[in-house]
C-alpha cells in the first residue's frame, strides 16, 4: 500500500535503521535518501540527497548506544533539515536516552533528560514522539508537543496469545508500579511488588515480595533492562518465593555489560523486549523474543500527520 501524501517524508541515522525501514513500509512511503556519516576527527557529517523543502519530515532515531553518537547525529539531522527548509521537522525517538538522570537525587546532580529535551528544542524539532519515557515527567521538559507512546499494550498482546495459566504481574520496584497495573488490568491478572533497596548505580538488593505469588507464573515489567541485575535478582527471590515460573518483559532492552550472561543463567524463562533499541550482543541470549514497534510507530506517524488522536492506539481489545 501507497501512501497517498508525498509531503510525508521519513529520514533515519544510523541507531536503528531497520526499524525505520520498518516504519517506512507500514506506512507505504520510500526511505528518505540521506546518508551520515562522520570525518576522520569523529565529527558527524549529514548529507540530504532529496528536496525536503515544504515537506513533514519524520526522523527516527533512537538516542541508544554510542549514546552521545546517536544524540549527535539526530542533532546535525535536524538542523539540516531546518536549513534545507522542511515545512515540520517530527523527531521519533522510540528510545530516549539520558533519560535516568530526570532529576537531583543527590547534590550537584545535572538532570540530563532536560538538558537533552533542550537540545533538541533548540536544534530546530518541532515535535517528538517517543516510547516509554523513564519518567513521565521528561514530557514536561519539552515545550513543544510531545506524543508518548506505550509498550505495555503490544507486550500484553504477546502475553495474551500464550495463554498463561494463573499468571501474576511483578513491578521489580515501586517506581514501576503504574506500568505493571496496566500490564496487569490488560491481562486480568492480580499485582505484585518487589522492595528493593538500591545503594549505588546498577547494583541492587531485593529485600521482599509485597502480594500473593505461590504457584502461579509470574511476569516481571520494567521500562529498561540495562545489566539485568535488577531484573535477575527479582526473578531469583519470586523463585524462592514459591512461583511456578518466571517471564520477563521490557520496552527497550539495553542489555549493557554482562546482561546477556545474567539473563541466559538465570531462571527466567523468556525474555520478551520490543525492538525500540538493536540488539547487537555477538552471543545474545537463546531466552529473547523481539516484538516489532514498527506498527504501533507508523500508525502514530500517520496520525499525527492527518491530525488525528492517538490515544486510541493505547488501547486493548
């Protein structure tokens, strides 16, 4: 299928071109034709090698690892764009780094999510559309409109289809209690809490399980998987709690460091992550599944376009 409108145009870097083209091909548009790249000094070099002038361009371009790479390729894109005088220029950042630092935890602390929400302000979007923010929050530090995008019901859909028996929704931490309530009234399933204590970064300690989990299958929610400790600790103590079995599921699946050796040693039994952020482990875990943003994105882009609401794309049958 074609789409009928040729002043919609979408454009990627290089974090994650296949779920641009993903994106693309939903849709029914070609690929905008741009090429980045960077000198020899590392500097980041953008090349538009199509009119944009007049046109609604779409970036999509997740701010993952290189971090500072990605951010800065998005940046130069956009202010490329503005000078070859696209009409609107709509950033589509299906994973929002810097987005942990939200706040001054501590003294001194810089609030990173707001100084990257400057950036992009300043270097010209005219929107952003984006998944799962860490905090919702980080919406409020735009002030342009920003259109937040959900995982849970995609994840739910997954869930739904395996028809599990007896199941129950785990937050890993109180901070993730909103996001498995949802999970869990999409699933009609009860809820669950682990408390935690965290003394440092990426370094966790379960301390207890607040619900009723003995003999059923519990499914941990997080918005990030980053080390897995977090994620492994809680599937270790609902273990030892008494559950059946454990799944786990995330929105963007950073999978830093050991995570894929935690994960793979662990006794979790499926990993399901959607594909906000590439996986590129050279030997990633035999437990992930990956489930496609691409429609839920392209239809977003859609109806953003025709100036449509999108909330009903947040909804469940």
């Amino acid at each position: 299928m074609t789409y009928c409108d040729s002043k919609l145009k979408i454009f990627t870097c290089n974090s994650n071109p296949r779920l641009a083209h993903q994106i693309a091909d939903y849709i029914g548009i070609p690929m905008g034709e741009s090429h980045t790249t960077s000198f020899s000094d590392g500097e980041i070099q953008v090349k538009l090698s199509e009119s944009v002038r007049g046109c609604h361009v779409y970036i999509v371009q997740s701010t993952c690892g290189p971090v500072n790479d990605n951010l800065m390729e998005l940046l130069v894109m956009v202010d490329a764009l503005k000078r070859a005088s696209a009409k609107s220029i709509n950033v589509v950042i299906p994973y929002y780094g810097y987005a942990r630092q939200d706040r001054k935890a501590r003294s001194r602390d810089p609030i990173t999510a707001k100084l990257v929400a400057n950036l992009i302000e300043k270097a010209g979007a005219h929107r952003v559309i984006t998944m799962d923010l860490h905090a919702m929050q980080i919406q409020g530090f735009f002030d342009i409109p920003v259109d937040h995008l959900l995982g849970v019901p995609i994840l739910a859909q997954y869930f739904r289809s395996k028809q599990i028996q007896n199941p129950v929704v785990v937050s890993p931490d109180h901070g993730g209690v909103v996001r498995a309530r949802k999970l869990a009234d999409f699933l009609n399933a009860p809820l669950a809490i682990i408390d935690k204590r965290r003394p440092e970064p990426n370094v966790s300690e379960v301390m207890n399980i607040i619900g009723n989990i003995e003999g059923k299958t519990a499914i941990l929610i997080d918005d990030i998987i980053d080390t897995a400790g977090t994620i492994v600790l809680g599937a270790n103590a609902l273990m030892e709690g008494g559950v059946k079995e454990v799944y786990a599921c995330c929105t963007h699946p950073v999978l830093s460091g050991p995570a894929h050796e935690r994960l793979e040693n662990s006794p979790i039994k499926e990993i399901i992550v959607t594909d906000t952020i590439p996986i590129r482990s050279d030997n990633p875990t035999s437990k992930l599944k990956v489930l496609s943003v691409a429609p839920l994105m392209g239809e977003a882009i859609i109806r953003v376009h025709e100036e449509l609401s999108i909330s009903k794309l947040f909804e469940i049958e």
